[in-house]
C-alpha cells in the first residue's frame, strides 16, 4: 500500500543533539559492482520479503522523542551510524506514517523521497563501500494515527511500542529486519509528572527549564528493531534484585502499582530458575511493564518480549500465580531465545517460540499446575501435540516454513517444542542441555538461523542429526517420534483445515503456556 510520496530538495538542518555513536557491524558481503547505485530495497526475509534494506548495516542508533501531552505527538530524531557493504548513491530506511521532515548524511542536507513503507535517500555525495556514515532523521509522529499496521501502543497518559514482527519502522526510520541487530540509546523528553522509560538502563537524567525531564537510557547488548521498548505515562519505578545481584526495574501504573505486586514480585524466582538451565541471565536488567491501559484488549498479545523489559496486559498479571507463572517463564525464556540469540529471518521464529513454550510448560508441570488441556505432564502435552502434528502441517505449514499469514500459529509454538523433545529423546538430556548453552554461547547478540541451531546440535552432540531435524523441521508429515514407537498421528481431517491466508485475531497468542 502506498501510503504517501514526497521527494525534497536541501532542506534546514536538523534540530536536537545527537549521540556519539560506535561504528557499524557488517553481517554480510560487500558488493562487487563498478560503482556506486541505489541499494536494494530488501533483505530478502522469506517471510516478509520487502522488509529490510541492502547496501549497508547499522551499527549504532540514538533515538531522541519528545512527548507533548496536550497534542499527544511526538517529535524526534533519529540518528544511525551505518557502514556500507557497497558503494552507495542512494541508500533506503523502512518508514511508515513518519512525517519526515529532514535528512542530513554526514552533516549535509540530504534528498529524499517517502514511497510505501521506504524512506529513500539521496546523499549529497555518493558513499563509497565500507565506508561509515551518520544518518540523522528529523521528524514527527502520532502514536494513534490509523496505518495499515502499527507499532505503538496509545494510552490515556502516553505510549508504549510494541514492534514485533514488522512494525518497528512505524515508530522510527530504521533497517527494520532482526538480522540487523545494532546498539540503542535514547533521550526521552517529557513533562513534570509523567514518566519515560526505554530499553536498557537510565545513564542520566536533565532536569529542562522549561518544566520538562529528559532522560537517557543505554543498552548495553545490541536489540534488534523488532525488540526495542520506549514508554512514556503515569508510572512507578520499582527496583529490587535478582539472582547474583541482577538489577530488576519494573515500570508500574501508579494506580495498579499494589495490586501489581504479587506478580512482580514472582520475578527473581523465574530467573533463578532459567538461570539453572540456560546460564547467566544475558542482559544487564530485567522488569515488566504492565501497560497503563484499561482496555480490555489494548494489544493483540499477552506479553510481548521487548528487550530488557517485558510488555504486557495489565489485568493479565492480576491473575493468581498458577495462571500467570508459566506464561511469564515463556517471556522471560526469550531473553535468551529471540532477544540474545535474535531470528535471521521470520521463517527462524520457531526457534524463539518453540524454546519459550519448551521452558514455560517445563516449568509449569514442575510445579503441578495442569494446563489448557488439563494435562499435568510434559510427555501427556507432547504425546497430545504429536498427534496433532500432521493436521497442523496441512494447515500452517511445516514447522520452520511459516508464511506471513499464519507466522504465529501454533506450529510455532507447540510445534517447535515437538521438535525440540523429538532431539532431546534421540540424543538424551545431557546432551540436549549442552546444545542448547552451546547455541546460546555461539551466537549471543547476534542473529542465527534454523541451520545455524542445526549445525551447533550436530557438533555438540557428537552425531548427524540434520536429517533428523530437517525432517522434523520441514517435512510435511510428521515423522516417528524416538522412545516412543507407540505414538500415533491423527490422520488429516482437510474440513478442520484453516483456510490459507486467514489472519487470527490474535495472532501472538498461541503459545501453550496460557
């Protein structure tokens, strides 16, 4: 859909401070052209094929929003340190329903043109390859403006984001892919009396004189666009600690913040848990947002994994411990899987899911809490999704090869804990455990693929389980499941098929741990 054009000439330049930013990382090839051209405009994700932008990596971004309450805009910043792989003469940014103002590159005015969900720019002079280059974007936004699809999230007092899959690039200019994984910073700036919070941790705090606090916050870790938080709204800060002194901040509704308690409080205990099994908890904080909505579906997910702080449905936490708990140990469980270790495309998503439910019903049955199903048991819930296996192939496809229309249905989800049982029975716990850190430890901050995991499970576990996984991964019939000669596969049943296309109401909302 094309959802405005504009092309300019030099423009003013640009207001507001911008960061010191660190050079870029190059995750892929340098082009071999004879000069410099328009990059591509895709990453060429499988899933989401025009997301993302060729011809550079972004290294680092500060991200500078200001928030007026009484016009319920923002405006902003954005700036990006990219390194190019390829001589360059225009380079594209993902952006949609961002009024954008001006572009600078490398300190001078910049052309640039808004088609579709691209921002293309026109640097003053070409970018050769391997070259870093600073790119500031000026402009406004309004969190509730109608879009096609959107990644913030109104409140009565302000905003959160929620960017996942593809959204990101309605909140800021950005290469808008998880393969493109880069440093954040950012500089909030609100009024006396609300509250800002970004992924990552508060490096300082400016009282403004004009009755304003801008406040700054810095990850530590790279975050791919997908996973970045930004809030702002009537919100408490309360901290404590985690196992081995971890620093935990939630950002509470002031109004909610009592009744909110006894969920967070839960917090050190889930970690203690996934640190026994996955290592150290991989980033320098963690918290839970509790969105300061009182709709009763604000956001069509639960939680949602945003990196360093957890965002989801107010009431949803509200709930007694044995409704909650499972399903906070499946976001917390991302963490590693998916926020550390990020997808390389869409079609890897299993991978984030599959060990989030894998690790969310663990802990559910550890503690006898039954399930959706009534189940008590993890081998009870993996026999009952075995049987399933070859119906859900039918309708949603095999289990790494998801489409855009059914990405997050429960082939993901249950679907990829299948699979995940399936290796653990064939190469037996111990081995299972050390390909799982061994997976974490290889591609910590980075990206990986379903071929990357297969690769680390073959090496570790001292035999060649690619087959067996490509067959549990992409075959179209669900294969014998090791240790278990007597399970049985419901044949397909094409009248309880979901038709092909169709889009759930709420598509994030399959994982078993509810």
């Amino acid at each position: 859909m094309r959802y405005r054009s504009r092309v300019t000439g030099p423009a003013a330049a640009l207001i507001g401070a911008t960061a010191v930013l660190a050079g870029g990382r190059s995750a892929y090839a340098a082009g071999t052209g004879d000069g410099p051209a328009p990059g591509p405009e895709t990453l060429g994700d499988p899933v989401y094929p025009t997301l993302g932008n060729d011809g550079y990596r972004v290294g680092a971004y500060h991200l500078d929003l200001a928030y007026d309450p009484t016009t319920a805009l923002v405006e902003a910043t954005a700036t990006l340190r990219v390194r190019t792989t390829r001589a360059l003469s225009r380079l594209s940014l993902d952006a949609l329903g961002l009024d954008v103002r001006s572009v600078r590159v490398d300190g001078r005015t910049a052309a640039f043109e808004q088609a579709d969900e691209k921002l293309r720019i026109t640097p003053e002079r070409r970018l050769p390859a391997r070259a870093h280059a600073t790119v500031c974007v000026e402009y406004g936004a309004d969190p509730r403006r109608a879009l096609p699809h959107t990644g913030w999230v109104p409140t009565p007092d302000g905003f959160a984001v929620a960017c996942q899959p593809n959204l990101a690039h309605t909140v800021f200019p950005c290469n808008d892919h998880p393969s493109d994984k880069a440093d954040f910073s950012f500089r909030l700036t609100v009024p006396d009396g609300l509250t800002a919070v970004a992924s990552g941790t508060r490096t300082r705090t400016e009282r403004l004189p004009d009755g304003r606090t801008a406040v700054t916050y810095r990850s530590r870790s790279p975050i791919a666009t997908e996973l970045v938080q930004i809030t702002v709204g009537d919100y408490v800060i309360k901290e404590r600690s985690g196992p081995h002194g971890l620093p935990l901040r939630d950002v509470v509704p002031k109004a909610r913040a009592e009744a909110l308690e006894p969920a967070l409080s839960l917090t050190p205990g889930l970690v203690e848990w996934i640190e026994d099994r996955l290592g150290a908890f991989p980033f320098e904080t963690y918290g839970l947002l509790p969105c300061n909505s009182d709709l009763a579906e604000p956001f069509d997910f639960t939680g949602l994994e945003t990196q360093t702080l957890t965002i989801y449905r107010p009431n949803f936490l509200l709930q007694e411990e044995k409704k909650i708990g499972s399903h906070m140990m499946h976001e917390l469980v991302h963490s590693y899987f998916g926020n550390s270790v990020s997808p390389a495309t869409w079609a890897d998503l299993w991978i984030n899911e599959g060990h989030a439910d894998f690790y969310g019903l663990l802990y559910r049955y550890e503690r006898g809490w039954p399930d959706s199903l009534g189940l008590t048991s993890f081998e009870a819930r993996m026999k009952d999704t075995y049987a399933r296996g070859d119906q859900w192939r039918h309708d949603w496809g095999p289990v790494a090869g998801p489409t855009a229309a059914n990405l997050f249905e429960s082939q993901r989800y249950l679907g990829g804990v299948l699979v995940l049982y399936a290796l653990r029975q064939l190469i037996g716990e111990d081995a299972f455990h050390a390909v799982e850190r061994a997976f974490l430890a290889r591609y910590r901050n980075a990206s990986a693929s379903t071929e990357d995991y297969i690769a680390v499970a073959s090496a570790v576990s001292g035999q060649d389980v690619s087959g067996f996984l490509k067959d549990w991964l992409y075959g179209t019939t669900t294969p014998r499941m090791p240790g278990h000669p007597d399970w049985t596969v419901t044949p397909v049943t094409p009248s309880l098929a979901t038709p092909h296309g169709r889009r759930d109401t709420r598509p994030h909302d399959h994982s078993a741990t509810l």
